[in-house]
C-alpha cells in the first residue's frame, strides 16, 4: 500500500497536478468509441466532497459523440436515461431538477472535459450506485458501478 501510494505520489509529480492521489477527486477519460476508461468507482465514506472530473479524449463534436458523468441509484438510473432522452442535447441529455440525480456533469466532446463537485452526505454506505452516460444509446455501454465506502478504487476497462 505505501508503495502504492509512493508510486501515486510520482505520477501526480510527472503528470503537473492530475489529482489521483486525492482519493475524494477521481479522473475519468471517454472517447469517439462510446467508452469509459473505467468500469468501477470507488470513494471512502470519509470524503464529504467528491470531485469528479470526465475528459473527453476523443475529436468528434459533442452532438455526435457526447458524454456526460451521471451519478444516480442503480434503480434510478434506465428512469434517467430515458427522461434524458426526452430532454434532449439542449439540456444536456438530462432532465431538470430530477432529485434522483446525484450529480452530473454536462455533457463535453471531444477535446474538452468539465468537472463537477457533490456532497456525499445523500450517499448511503453498502447502497448500489451507477455512473452512466445519457446520451442516446450510450448507457448500454457507458456505465459502472459506484461505491460509497472503502478505498478509492479506479478499476481500468480492458483494452
Ligand atoms: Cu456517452
């Protein structure tokens, strides 16, 4: 574990700043082929403040491969999707003021990231979240698991 975090603490020198080492701010790339570059998320119960951050590592424009980082109850989320679906691009895919939405970001393309910080004081230990995108389509593939408790845990999607 000291390793680990000695090897973190490098990274975090040799990339100018990328927070992976602050286990409440956590990093998350996508790109032009519908996909997240993690499938699992995981922040200590001791983060009052999660920041998460979604980059966007591809070209195409946000209107034909858009992403968003949206963070609901894994019940709530197909209901989201499809009132997203409903509200379309404009509202960046999301609908207004749903209070079964955690957090979310809006939705960036290629090129671009955005960044969106939430209490965790709605978040309940041991319950099932997810992380998903709400573009049209997107959710099928574009989504993971989200824990609340235990170590920060950013598991890599295969390539
Ligand atoms: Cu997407």
């Amino acid at each position: 574990m000291t390793c680990l975090r000695l090897m973190g603490a490098g990274l975090l020198l040799l990339a100018g700043g990328v927070a992976q080492a602050d286990p409440c701010k956590i990093a998350i790339d996508s790109n032009d082929m519908m996909q997240f570059s993690v499938r699992e998320l995981a922040v200590p119960t001791n983060c009052t403040d999660v920041e998460v951050t979604l980059r966007h590592a591809g070209q195409l424009p946000a209107k034909v491969m858009g992403h968003d980082w949206v963070l609901a109850k894994d019940s709530d989320m197909s209901a989201i999707v499809n009132a997203g679906l409903a509200a379309g691009l404009s509202h960046g895919f999301l609908p207004e003021n749903d209070k079964r939405i955690i957090a979310a970001t809006k939705v960036v393309g290629g090129g671009e990231s955005t960044t969106v910080k939430f209490s965790t004081a709605a978040l309940v230990q041991g319950a099932r979240y997810a992380f998903f995108c709400t573009s049209p389509g997107h959710s099928a593939v574009m989504r993971g698991k989200f824990v609340f408790g235990g170590t920060t845990r950013v598991a890599q999607t295969g390539k």
